[in-house]
C-alpha cells in the first residue's frame, strides 16, 4: 500500500478519481473521452478549482488568453463538462464553457 498525502490525486483503472483533502478521502468518478484532450486558451479570467464545480475550493485564477492542457479527463456537473486541466504548476478543474480549443 502507498500513502496518500493531503492534496494528492490518483487516476486510477475506471477512471475513479481519489483526492485527499482535509483528511478525508473523497472520491468521485472522473470520465475519459479523447475529444477533451489537447491545449486549450482561457476565454476570460476563470477560476481553477480542486473539483468540478462553483462550490469547489479555488486554487488560482487564471487570465484571459491564459494557456492550459487538458489530460481528457472530465465530470458532468449538471450539464456543463469540467476539464481536468494543468495551467502552469497547477492540476485542477474549470469550466469548458470558458476554454477555446487550439
């Protein structure tokens, strides 16, 4: 068995995704579809979140014309696809809405 740490994240087969936060385990299923996959630019500043959706806790803000790259991994949050993406150190979640792909 590996130890998780707080913060970390594991993809594992199935694509569950495990993010320890605050000492807890959650876990949440995270879907895989290659079309999201790819470099993306930020639309307007948008928030980067540890979670797909509003209520998630903001990592950073990242500007317009910012640069992000999308694993293809996202979760459907009452219709609205969320992307896990990685916008300079940072792996998080935003809104597709506000992303145009390159």
């Amino acid at each position: 068995d590996e130890l998780l740490l707080r913060g970390d994240i594991l993809v594992k087969k199935g694509h569950t995704l495990m993010i320890l936060e605050n000492d807890l385990m959650k876990i949440g299923f995270v879907v895989f579809d290659s079309r999201y996959k790819g470099k993306y630019t930020v639309t307007t500043h948008l928030n980067l979140r540890i979670g797909a959706g509003i209520s998630k806790e903001k990592i950073t803000v990242m500007p317009t014309s910012a640069k992000v790259d999308s694993f293809g991994y996202y979760v459907d949050v009452n219709g609205t696809s969320w992307l896990m993406v990685q916008y300079e150190q940072y792996i998080g979640f935003c809104s597709e809405k506000y992303l145009k792909k390159q």
